[in-house]
C-alpha cells in the first residue's frame, strides 16, 4: 500500500492515471503533451506508476503505450477511483 501511496502523491502522476484510468491505450508522447513535461520526466512518472502496480506499458517502436492495470485488486482500484474523484471534486470547487 505505501507504495501506491507514494506514487499517488505526485500531482503529474495523478493527473496521469486520470487520463490512463479511461482504459484507454495512451503512449508517453500524448501524457507529454497534455501534462506538459518532458520525455525524460514523464517517462520517470510512468515508471513508479508501473512499479506501483497501477499501470502497465508495451513498447510500441520508439514509445511506449501504456494503460491501466485491469489486474490490480478491486480493493486498490477503489482507492484510486476515490483519489482522482476527489481531486476532480476540488477541482471543480476551486473554479
């Protein structure tokens, strides 16, 4: 759990597992540019996601795609679903 916990704390990480929680296939040069960051970075982010266990990635030539993990426990997908809905929820009362 702590380290889903520590991969969750990122605001770059988050905002990406909100794009990849669609179930959608999603390849780093599209999380670059919709989150704004660089290749090196992003691909760091990815990578702790990964480890975590949240996401899982397949090398597609020069990018790798990634998507959610449909095998993480239900238990964990709950969590995840609780945080990025009450980031949204904040999100939204902030503008």
């Amino acid at each position: 759990m702590q380290e889903i916990l520590t991969a969750i704390c990122d605001p770059t990480r988050r905002a990406a597992l909100a794009i990849l929680w669609d179930g959608g296939e999603h390849c780093v040069c599209e999380l670059m540019a919709r989150l704004d960051a660089s290749q090196s970075r992003m691909s760091r982010h990815m990578k702790i996601l990964a480890q975590a266990g949240l996401v899982t990635g397949r090398r597609d030539a020069q990018w790798v795609r990634y998507k959610r993990n449909i095998e993480l426990a239900p238990e964990l997908a709950a969590v995840i679903d609780a945080v990025l809905m009450a980031e949204h929820s904040l999100e939204k009362e902030i503008a």
